[in-house]
C-alpha cells in the first residue's frame, strides 16, 4: 500500500509548507497600498443633551 510509505508524502509536504512559508508571504508584504494613510483628528466631539420632544 503506497500511502503507508512516508518518504514522497513527507517531502511533498515539507516542500509544500516551505513554499507557504517563504514564498507566499513575501508576494503578500510586496504589495503597496494604493492610497497613504492620513491620520484622524484626535479632537472629542462637542456632544449636547438631546431631550426628546414628547
């Protein structure tokens, strides 16, 4: 029975988590964002008491 053989499954799955770990994320981090960051103001907000008209 060949899947109780480890040898091609463990190197498929070593070159396969090497490739998810290595390769992969450095293709994600490469891409730029097409907008900069702005910063928001930190002011609070003036809030007034609302009373409701009934």
């Amino acid at each position: 029975m060949p899947q109780l053989n480890p040898s091609p499954w463990f190197a498929i799955l070593v070159f396969s988590w090497i490739i998810f770990l290595t390769i992969i994320p450095t293709k994600i981090l490469s891409h730029v964002a097409p907008n900069e960051l702005t910063p928001v103001n930190e002011e609070k907000h003036k809030t007034e008491p609302w009373d409701w008209p009934w």
